[in-house]
C-alpha cells in the first residue's frame, strides 16, 4: 500500500459501518429506566447502532426514557474506529520511510 493515508480512511469507513449497522453490543453505556412508580439507571454494554435506530425492536424501548454511551464507551468508539486504523496508518507510513 503506497498511501497511509487511503488505508486510513478505508479502514475508518469500514469500522464505522460495522459498528453502525451490526447489533454489536461492545461498547459501555447506560440505559435510563422508566416505571410507574420509580426511574432506575441499567449499566449496560450498547450498539452504536441503536443511536440511528438499528438493531432494537420497539417493543424493547418500552420503559426506556434515554441510553447514552458512557465516557469509557465513547472512548472505545473512538479507538475502535480512529485509533486502530490510525496505528496501522502510521505503521505503513514508518515502514515507508525505511
């Protein structure tokens, strides 16, 4: 591969689609729970394809008042599709210039 940068990108864009579309439930998260009487907090691993509406039926958000990623699942999204490919990236770019 001549261009890091092309590898970068591709990677990113195919990671992102994975994680987007598949009910991958790898990233930590937080479901905010409503009852009759009571509201509760579910810790939880989520798909990033339920934040565009993939991957969950509506019978499951019943009682669901919000889910949201926690600093730890966002920080593994941005690994997962920056961090990886970008290290791969720079580990073409350095064996380039040897």
């Amino acid at each position: 591969m001549k261009r890091p940068i092309v590898l970068f990108f591709t990677l990113s864009l195919i990671l992102a689609l994975i994680f987007f579309t598949l009910p991958i439930n790898l990233f930590d998260g937080q479901i905010l729970m409503v009852e009759p009487h009571r509201e509760y907090t579910i810790n939880t691993n989520l798909s990033l394809s339920y934040f565009i509406g993939l991957g969950y039926n509506e019978a499951d958000m019943a009682n669901v008042k919000d889910f949201y990623l926690t600093t730890k699942g966002i920080f593994m999204a941005v690994i997962f599709i920056v961090g990886m490919p970008g290290l791969l990236a720079y580990r073409m770019h350095i064996k380039q210039m040897q």
